[in-house]
C-alpha cells in the first residue's frame, strides 16, 4: 500500500515537474518586448547625426534614459556605428553614403560615392558605462555625447559619436551597479523586470530657412525574465532564458508609400516609410555582424495580399518601396510598397524572419519605423526642402520563437 | 529510506520547478497590461484633433485572421465656448458619436478626422479606395477629443479576441505631423460578460485572471524636457537667438550683455558677442524683466511638451463623464523632486506649464530632461494619455511655421486593479 502511494506521489511529482517544466518554457518562449514599460535592456535602432547636412538636413539625435526605480542602477551602453562610407575614403577622412545615394548617382559627399566606389556599410561600437540614481533621468546629444558632466556620477561618461555624418544605433544593459555584471532590474512593482526606459528624438534644422522637424521613438525595452547568470553572455528567450524573448513577427501599419493624403485645410502632400531594421541578437565581442533573412506579408485594403523578402546585415534602413525594387526613386512606382500597385492608401505588413538554427545569435529582429512628408504642398516657408516633415513610431508585435537570441558583449573588466 | 531520498529529490526538483515558473511568470511583462505595442480588445486614440490648423490620420487594423468589427466612439473634449478656457463654468462637451467599422482578414483601414469615409466607389488611388469598413462621419470643425474602439461580435456585444490595433497621425496645415500608437486594452479571452454586456470590466490581471479587460496603469511615466528649456539641437543647428514669446511684443530680441563692457544693454548674440565688448557674453534675459511684455517669456528655441489625459471609466450609455485628480512627482537630472497635482475632467490637453507653471519648468529645474510620473490619487480612476513635444526655432511670432511636433506614447507602471483595488468600467450604449 505504501509502495502504491509511493508510486502514486512520484508520478505526481514528475508529472507534476514535467508540467511545470513546460509551462515554464512556454513562459520563457513568449516575446516581452516592449517600448511602453521599463526593462533591463534598451534599444534604440535608429540614431542619426549628420551636423553639416551632407546626407540631408542637418541632423542630430538627443538621447533620454531614466532609472524608473528607487534604487541606484547601472548600465553598460553600445553605440554601434552603422554607417556607410565609401569603399574609397581617405582612412582619415571618411565619405558617407547611402545605398539610395549611390543607386540614384548623388554625387560625393552628398550621399553618393565616385565612380566605381562601392558603399560599405561598418559595424563597430563603442562602450561606456553609466551609474543612474533614483528615478535619475540623463539626456545627451549623440553628436557630442555627454563626457564631463555627466549629473551625480562622475564615473560615468558618454562619448559622442564616432564621426559626422553618423547613422547608428544604440544598446543599453542594465548591470550591478557595484560589479557591472548584468543583472534583473530591483523594482518590485514590474518583479524585476528592469529599470531602464528612454526616448530618441531625431532632430532636423535648418538656419536659412528656420525649419525644425522632429520625430520621436520610445527605446525598446528587453524585460528580465528572472535567472541571471551575470555573465557576458545574454540569453534572450529561449530554454534558458535570462531575458525576455524577441518577436516571431513585427506588425507595421502604414501608408503606402507616394499616397497622397488630403487632410482638413486643404493640406496635401506624399508619404514614404522608412523601417530601420536590427537583429535582436549581436555578437558585439567578436564584432560579427548578424544576418537574417526577412519576409514580408503586405495587406492593402482589399485583403489582398503580397509578400515579398530581404536580407539584413547589421542594421538596415530602408525605405518600404526600395524593400523589393532597387533603391533608386526610378523603381519605386513598381514596389507593392507603393500606391500606384496597391490603389489604397493604407497597408499592413507583417514581417516573419526567418528562422535560421546556424545562426550563432539568433534570427530575429526588432524595428522602428520613420514617416517622412512633402511639405512642399502646404504653406512651408520658401526654401525648405521636400521630406522636412516627419514623424517616427515603434512598431507592433507578435508571438515569440522557441529559440532564443544571444547578445554577447565585450569584457568589462580589465584582465 | 531509498524512496524517501527519491521523492525528496523530486520535491527539491519539483520545488525548483515551481520557482523558476513563478519567477519566470512574474518577471516576465504581463500579458494583461495596457500596450501601445500589441493587439488588443478595445483600442484607445486619445488625441484625435481637427481644429482648422491640424487634422488627424487614424490608422486601423485587424491583426487577426477571422474578420473583426468594432464600435468606435468619438468622444469631444472641446469646450462649451471655445473662446475661454474649459472650467466649472466652461465644461468640455463630452459628446459622443459612435459608429461601426468592419474589418476583413489581416485588412488595414484609414481615415482622416474631417472628412470620414463613406460607403462608396472610389477611384485608383483616391482615399476611400479600398473595402470600405463603413460609414465613418467626420468630426466637427473644432473637435478635440478621443476615438476610442471596442471589438464586438455581430451581435455588437463585446467579444475579446484581441484584434485591433490602431494609430493616429496629427498633420497641421504647414504638413508638420505628429505620431502615436494607439492604446490597447487587451481582452480576457475566456473571461464572460456582465449582466448588462456593454459594461465592461477594466479589471482583467495577472492576480485577476477571471477579469475582462487590462486593467488601466496605476502609474503612467515619462520622460520630457524640462518647460521651456533650450532646445540642444536647434541651438546648435538652427537659428537660435533669445527672443519674446508670447506677450504683446512676442518674436522681439530679448538678450542682454551678462558681462563685458555693455554688462545690461541689449545684444544680438547668444554666445560671446562682439556687441557686448571684450569677453561680452550675451544670454537670455531674466524671464521677467522687459522687454517682453504683456506675459512673454525671453527664451531660446524653448522646447514644450503638451499632454493628453483620458480617464478609463466612462459611462458613455449615461453621459457621466469621469474625473480623475491625479498627482505628478518630477525628477530632474540631479535627483530633485517635485509635485504638482491636476484634475482631469472628461479630457484634458494642456500644457505642461498649464497644469504646474513652475514645477516642470527649466527655470526650476535646471536641468534639460525630467522624469515624470503620473498618478491618479487613491480611489480615482485610471487614466492613459499621450504626450507630445514641440521643437521651434527662435521666432516666437510665426510658430505654426518654425516648430515641430513629436507625440510619444507614455509608459506604465502596475495596474490600479491591483495596486490601489481600483475597478474601471467603461459602460457604453445600448447598440
């Protein structure tokens, strides 16, 4: 009899295991990324400084960061330079470019690059660490970071960015404030999920004709999902979670790219969509650049529906008609991107990377997504040029992969 | 004594198990939160404006596979008489118009506030072309106010299928725009009705998970720049010399020569200038001292931002409109904090400097950026809201000309279900 019992207790116990073992991937599995709620790691996907306009207005990023909790918190950050420049640049003195520079044959350095140049994209960061107080709020421009004065912590320092022009983006993780090792965040109210929470606002102005445009994005925000190792190695989703999982497919509502929208007061004016697109994995140790393979499901209207797919490298923006058409204006027409395919104005597009298990750091990705405007249609002030008027917005999401993504950072401390 | 080791062993391990689950659970985002970011059951624009200057783009979609329908409600926030500020004597409207929309598989959908959209054949590339989700009637000249959008079986009762997703573009006439997600209360798929199906329960989490729909945040935060602080971009990139805004000489030169031979006269600089003698360094003037009269403020490219409140409760079937007094604790840079307290009656817009003067104010705090968290007092109801920054450059006259907006969604932080036993009901018409 008690031998039965026995037997009964032990397969209750490991049914019971088992189930919770389950459930408890199931949990891990689930994507929780978010831009509406503090986390332990921040992404910030599309950074742009260009302060002598040579890649279109000038432009420049201001960064907010906070600590959103009521204890002191640490954060090693990464500001990854993906810019382009042309494969024949003086080492000293690097031209910038635009895969849509060179394809629409905008001369140097304006964009494009001489002839028989190619225009390589870079992928290099830089690390520094900061140290945020009590509910510390900290903003800096990217241009010239924030190096000497940076509030409450003299420790903490953060460089600019690495040249001008700059396109690039940045990585937060928050670490023990006392051995810089990553760590769950120590509010209990979010269980831990993280402290970190911040904006970008990418800014344009012109002194000639005294236009501002500005567009702002929440920073993307990896929540904590218990266990961690504190180690360099960040699992984010998968069976041995530290992190919350990334998304299986990233929802994007927008308008059709060249729809000329009519709103109240006569104001018409094109739209065009730029997504900037980065692997939620990185390996920024060894300095490997990520690849991943996307594909999009394009809705308009009609429910009809079209796909098409692409490739990233590192990091990517890319305006929507150029996703499956070269990147010269010239194709754009043709694009399922674009109106003049569609007929509607409005469109969804659901993109599913593709999942690739040889990948070291995973395959999927995270996004925000640019509007940019013809002012010229309404009462802009003269000499203002097409495209000033803009607006950014983070994108939605969808499930999680059973897979995880791996951030690998470099060593913190000296060895 | 060897069956006692073993199932110790899968205690320990089913204990562990256990842990990690519910470590797992509880630190992972709560899948019954408030999102700007997933789809969700009911779907909330609190800023829908269409004032003659600026119009407003709404964006609508059925992420889901089966066809979702949704009853929409514009609610107006203006003003009895627009000319005056809204008060006990001026009440904002709180009208309400509702309206169905019906979306197919994966289908998007548009429409501009002032103009709707009708049921009708449009042409190639025209802004009704498309499967039209119904008859959307424009709002009035005027309109201020929010959209709001429940999904909703054939039968117009509520269902929770977590479909619709949503966002909102702020275009002024110069083409200046303006973005934000919409918010979603995501829907308690197994959770039934009420007795009465059109109320429904804001009460769905992780500790209530018999509840309808996600509770609202107990705590909304955000990050902005200080009131009126100068602008580091446009001072940088722009044209960005001190001058009057507002007042009755607004856009007039305000500096004045802080040091230097001409300490005290008025200079046309902002940084070392020559006017102002050897070493002369030309800064903003005090903001109360002259020239800027009638109320301006002598400032350099002030950066703004502006924010929008909307309580979670709301009786739309009675026209009660709800109010919630809420509290803002601010931060600056240097971990000094301040208060301030408002009250948000049906819908408030305003100004940071509108509902505190001093305390989200540079000249107060002193540093760039702030951090503020809003929360409604014990027992109020809930509120969600968007914030929006305004970046100019430094001509205070022409400012629908020279600045820019940018709208951001606010964060949340716990739920007033849970932290402060606070049900929100959203009670709407009979259909």
């Amino acid at each position: 009899m008690s031998t039965k019992k026995g037997n009964m207790r032990r397969m209750i116990l490991s049914g019971g295991v088992a189930t919770l073992i389950a459930l408890g991937m199931l949990g891990a599995a689930r994507a929780d990324i978010t831009s509406d709620q503090a986390a332990a790691i921040l992404i910030f996907p599309k950074l742009v400084v260009d302060t002598s306009a040579k890649l279109g207005p000038a432009t420049d990023s201001e960064i907010q960061i906070t600590n959103t909790s009521n204890s002191v918190i640490a954060a090693r950050c990464f500001l990854i330079n993906t810019s382009s420049y042309c494969s024949n640049s003086p080492v000293d003195n690097p031209i910038a470019c635009t895969a849509e520079g060179v394809a629409n044959k905008i001369p140097a350095p304006n964009g494009g690059c001489d002839t028989g140049a190619s225009c390589i994209q870079q992928w290099t960061e830089n690390d520094f660490r900061m140290t945020l107080t009590k509910r510390q709020p900290v903003s800096w421009k990217v241009s010239e970071g924030r190096l000497s004065d940076f509030p409450l912590s003299s420790a903490s320092s953060v460089p600019g960015a690495q040249t001008d022009p700059w396109i690039g983006e940045l990585r937060c993780v928050e670490v023990d404030p006392t051995t810089f090792s990553p760590t769950a965040g120590f509010n209990p109210i979010n269980n831990g999920a993280g402290d970190l929470k911040g904006e970008a606002t990418i800014i344009s102005a012109d002194k000639t004709t005294g236009k501002v445009d500005a567009r702002k994005y929440n920073g993307i925000g990896i929540q904590a999902s218990g266990g961690n190792n504190g180690d360099d190695i960040l699992n984010i989703g998968g069976p041995a979670a530290e992190y919350t999982g990334c998304p299986n497919v990233i929802i994007v509502d927008h308008l059709f790219d060249d729809a000329n929208v009519s709103t109240g007061n006569s104001t018409t004016g094109t739209v065009r969509t730029d997504l900037t697109l980065t692997p939620c994995g990185a390996n920024l140790n060894l300095q490997i650049p990520n690849t991943v393979t996307l594909q999009f499901l394009v809705f308009n209207e009609f429910e009809q529906r079209f796909s098409t797919s692409t490739r990233i490298t590192c990091s990517k923006e890319i305006q929507l008609s150029n996703i499956d058409t070269r990147p010269t204006s010239s194709d754009n027409p043709a694009s399922i991107f674009n109106v003049n395919v569609q007929g509607t104005f409005a469109g969804q597009t659901r993109i599913r990377p593709v999942v690739d298990t040889a990948n070291g750091v995973g395959d999927t990705i995270l996004a925000v997504s640019e509007e940019f405007w013809d002012c010229d249609s309404g009462p802009i002030p003269s000499g203002a040029t097409v495209g000033r008027c803009s607006a950014a917005a983070n994108t939605h999401f969808q499930g999680a992969r059973d897979l995880g993504d791996i951030m690998v950072m470099p060593g913190d401390n000296p060895q | 004594m060897r069956m006692t080791k073993r199932n110790r062993g899968l205690w320990v391990l089913g204990t562990t198990a256990i842990g990690v689950c519910a470590l797992a659970s509880a630190a992972s985002a709560n899948p019954t939160d408030a999102t700007t970011e997933q789809g969700g059951s009911i779907v909330i624009l609190p800023k829908v404006i269409w004032d003659g200057t600026r119009d407003t783009i709404i964006q609508i979609a059925n992420i889901g596979n089966p066809v979702a329908q949704a009853r929409c409600f514009y609610i107006d926030g203006g003003a009895l008489n627009p000319d005056l500020p809204p008060g006990p004597t001026n009440p904002r409207l709180w009208n309400e118009t509702d309206f169905n929309v019906f979306l197919t598989k994966q289908q998007p959908t548009q429409w501009v506030a002032s103009k709707g959209r009708r049921v009708e054949v449009d042409s190639f590339k025209s802004a009704g072309y498309g499967l039209d989700p119904g008859l959307i009637p424009p709002v009035r000249k005027g309109f201020m106010g929010e959209l709001k959008c429940v999904q909703v079986d054939d039968s117009e009762a509520p269902v929770r299928s977590n479909q619709l997703k949503g966002e909102a573009t702020l275009r002024r006439s110069d083409g200046d725009v303006s973005k934000y997600n919409a918010i979603a209360l995501r829907g308690n798929p197994g959770a039934g009705n009420n007795d009465n199906p059109n109320q429904l329960n804001l009460d769905w989490t992780q500790n209530n998970p018999g509840g309808q729909y996600s509770a609202c945040p107990d705590t909304l935060i955000f990050d902005h720049v200080a009131y009126d602080a100068p602008d580091l971009v446009v001072g940088q990139l722009g044209t960005c010399s001190p001058s009057c805004f507002g007042g009755t000489n607004d856009g007039t030169a305000c500096a004045v020569c802080a040091s230097g031979a001409n300490q005290g006269k008025t200079c046309t600089a902002d940084t070392s200038a020559t006017d102002c003698g050897a070493a002369g360094l030309c800064t903003a003037e005090d903001p109360k001292n002259t020239p800027c009269t009638g109320g301006g403020k002598c400032l350099e490219c002030p950066v703004t931002t502006n924010l929008t409140l909307v309580p979670c409760s709301e009786d739309i079937e009675n026209q009660l409109p709800s109010s919630s007094t809420v509290s803002f604790t601010i931060w600056d840079e240097f971990e000094r904090r301040f208060s301030a307290s408002t009250t948000v009656n049906c819908w408030l817009s305003a100004d940071l400097n509108q509902i505190h003067p001093n305390a989200f104010s540079f000249s107060t705090l002193g540093t760039f950026s702030a951090h503020t968290r809003i929360t409604p007092n014990p027992g109020a109801p809930g509120v969600l809201g968007v914030a929006e920054e305004t970046r100019r450059d430094n001509s205070g006259t022409a400012e629908a000309k020279l600045s820019a907006t940018a709208a951001f969604n606010l964060d949340g932080e716990g739920n007033r279900y849970d932290g402060s036993g606070v049900t929100d009901t959203m009670i709407l018409p009979l259909p």
